[in-house]
C-alpha cells in the first residue's frame, strides 16, 4: 500500500527528473517516471561525462545553503547505490582581482573558512604550474570541490528509484500533457494515462511540451571540447577549473587522466529551437571560442580538440531555475531552465520539487526563496 495514495508522474528523467523519482520513491509514493532515451543518455544536458561541484558560488550567495544540503544528499545516493558518483579533490576558481565576479568569490571563500584557500598569482604557478594566469588573476582553491560523473549519477538515482518500486517507462515520449478538472492525463503514442500530479523535468525539451513555458525558457546548444596534452606533456594532477568572468570558461581533467574538456560561457551558446533539430554538426567556428581557452589558458595542451560535442539546456531570462507550477495547470509543477549550473544541485532540487508536490516545505527553510522567485516578472527571452 502507497503511503500517499496520490499517483504521480514525473516526465523526462535526466539530471533532475532522475533526484524527484528516487526521492518519491524513497517516500513510498506510486510514481511513475517517462524518459525520451534511457536514464544516462547523453543527448540533453547531462552528456560528457564530468560536471563541475563547487561550494563557492561566486553569483549568489543565497545557494550555500542549497549546495550543503545537495552534497548530503549525494552521499546518501552515493551509499543507496553504491556507485562513486563524485571525485571531490578539489577544484580552483580563477578570477581577475579587479572583477566583481572575483570579489565575491572572495567573499565566499571567506566563508568557507579552511575550505578554501587563496593564492596569489605567483603562488598559483608555483602550485598549479599548468595554469597560466594573466597578470592579474588569482586562483581560489574550493577544497571539497570536484568532478562529478552526470551520466553515472543519472543511471544510478533512477536505478535507485526502480529499486524502492518507481516504474520507468523508457523511449517514450510524451506528446501531451493537459489537465481536467484535478486529475492530469499524459499521453504517449496512442495511450493516455490519468494522474493526480505530475512533474515536468524535460530539461531542453520542455517547452515543446508545455508551450506555455516558451516564455521563460529559451534552448541553447553548449559545447565540450576535448584536448589532449601536447607532446611529452601530461596532465596530472590538474584540477577542475572555473575562471570567472571576463573570461569566463570551465574544465575538467577525463577520469581516466588522458584528456582536459574545456567550455566557454552563456555568450557562445547558440540559441536553437529544439534538441531535434539542432545542428550536430560542428564547424571550426564554433570551435574557435574554446580553442582560445586552450591556447590562452594551458601552455601544456594541444590547441585542437581530439573530440568536440554539443549537448542542450534550457535557460531563463535570469538564468536562476524556473521550480514552480505550471501557469496555467495547477497539478503540474515544472522544473525547467537550470540555465548551465544545475547538476551540483540536482539531489537537492529533486528533493524540492518531491516535497513541494506532497504539500510539504523544503528540508531547508533557507532554500523557499527558489520556490518564491517571481519569474512572471521576468521579461521573455
Ligand atoms: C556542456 C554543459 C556543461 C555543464 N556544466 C555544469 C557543471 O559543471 N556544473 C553544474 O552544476 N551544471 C552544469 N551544467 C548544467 C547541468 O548539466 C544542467 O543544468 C542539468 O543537467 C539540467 O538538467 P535537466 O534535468 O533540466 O535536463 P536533462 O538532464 O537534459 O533531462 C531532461 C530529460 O527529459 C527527457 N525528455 C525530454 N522531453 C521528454 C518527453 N517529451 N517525454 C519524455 N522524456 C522527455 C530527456 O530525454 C532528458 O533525459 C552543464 C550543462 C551543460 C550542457
């Protein structure tokens, strides 16, 4: 017998759908999870192997709270699965000492106590002799920062939602979502099912979905480049990295320490109109912006990347995730627009979103402002 007696769906499960349905499923609830692909797919925004976790949040500040509980709750899907989802051994964040952006890395760092360490340019290369500095920066050391492995991560919470009985329904899409009256119906193909609620985590793909959210939400394609050391160099004992605006730009080394992957910021994500359509193909223009990085930044690397993806996200005007209902659906509650900055996270928005559909308040009081942001006050993108 469900503990709620509540039916509910959560359609799309990468990165976050993948967190609501482990943590459903953990409450005993009846759920039900619909994925396009198969949970550890690589064609939305959870391809590439490594995404970057960070507790310095140089932006805003309000996410500490978030990003202390999500690393708890990445433990206990670590421990429930028994799968190494992260390598936390550190990570820099590299900044110019006149940016605004560095001033409040700083001050996060500050916070952070002895979890982080600051060193001056000249530190920096005598510590971290493969990153070339300009004049000007400095790099901050996040010490329980790292990598953490997304297509693993994904497989392993909707593996661990199956396990305490969620059902999965792979290559699947659904085509349409609507409301009557208080029951929601979804339907796929020729079927159509009835339930109480559902949540909708369909990442780039969501406002084909629910037209409605086109307001909020834009698609973007995002590119890894990956690069291997010039000859008779190496990369060992390179760190994930994040440099802050102006220049903004991230990487990190491959597991198997062969490889750094590079990527560049929101001004060169190429806006498209949907996942399905959007150009794979990818030209030496659109490689030229993380080649820069390469050249500029790493001495020690090849300049051309011996492998080159693209992979989608949805973004909002703010760039801060749209959790909240539907506009217009009161039994629907959207998870959408995570804007290039929502895997470290994700154990903990998966935890948000359960609760906020059981009627319940965050784990952490300090996290209802994301609940509360006010997006219809944002202008379209
Ligand atoms: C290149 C890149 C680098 C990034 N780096 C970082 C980083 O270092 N650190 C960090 O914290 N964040 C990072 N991010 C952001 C983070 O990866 C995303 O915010 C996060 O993965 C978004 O998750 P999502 O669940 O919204 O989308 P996805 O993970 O794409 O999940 C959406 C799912 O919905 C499914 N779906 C869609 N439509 C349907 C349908 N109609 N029916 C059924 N299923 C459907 C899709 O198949 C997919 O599985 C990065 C993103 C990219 C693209």
């Amino acid at each position: 017998m469900k503990l709620t007696g509540q039916k509910i769906a959560v359609v799309g499960t990468g990165t976050i759908g993948a967190q609501v349905l482990w943590q459903l499923a953990k409450k005993n609830v009846d759920v039900t999870g619909y994925e396009l692909y198969s949970p550890g797919h690589s064609r939305g925004a959870a391809g590439g192997e490594t995404r970057l976790f960070r507790h310095l949040e140089p932006e805003y500040v309000e996410y500490l709270p978030v990003t202390s509980r999500a690393d708890e709750i990445w433990n206990e899907l670590e421990m429930e699965s028994g799968s190494r989802l992260r390598n936390l051994n550190g990570a820099l964040m590299i900044g110019s000492e006149s940016s605004p952006s560095t001033a409040n890395a700083l001050g996060a760092a500050d916070r952070l106590g002895s979890g982080a360490e600051v060193f001056t340019r000249s530190d920096s290369q005598k510590r971290f002799p493969q990153y070339s500095l300009n004049d000007d920066e400095i790099a901050i050391l996040d010490k329980a920062a790292g990598t953490i492995y997304p297509e693993r991560t994904v497989r392993a919470a909707a593996d661990a939602a199956a396990k305490r009985g969620a059902r999965i329904v792979r290559e699947c899409r659904v085509d349409d979502i609507q409301q009557e009256s208080d029951r929601v119906s979804i339907s796929t193909g020729d079927e159509t099912e009835l339930y109480d609620r559902v949540i909708v985590a369909a990442g780039a793909w969501t406002s084909i979905l629910l037209p409605d959210m086109a307001q909020f939400l834009a698609t973007r394609r995002l590119l890894s480049g990956w690069f291997l050391p010039a000859a008779g160099k190496g990369i060992d004992g390179m760190l994930p990295f994040m440099r802050l605006d102006p220049n903004y730009s991230y990487g990190l080394p491959t597991a198997d320490g062969l490889a750094m992957k590079l990527g560049v910021g929101f001004p060169h994500h190429l806006p498209v109109a949907t996942p399905d359509t959007a150009p794979m193909r990818i030209t030496d223009a659109d490689l030229e912006p993380v080649r820069a990085v390469a050249k500029d930044l790493f001495p020690d690397l090849d300049d051309y990347p011996m492998r080159a993806q693209a992979y989608f996200e949805a973004y909002t005007h703010s760039r801060r995730e749209y959790m909240n209902f539907h506009p217009t659906m009161s039994n629907v509650f959207v998870c959408a627009g995570f804007s290039g900055k929502g895997f470290k996270n994700s154990p903990f928005f998966g935890e948000l979103a359960a609760d906020t559909i059981l009627g319940r308040k965050p784990s952490i009081p300090e996290a209802q402002f994301i609940l509360d942001f006010d997006h219809v006050a944002q202008l379209p993108v």
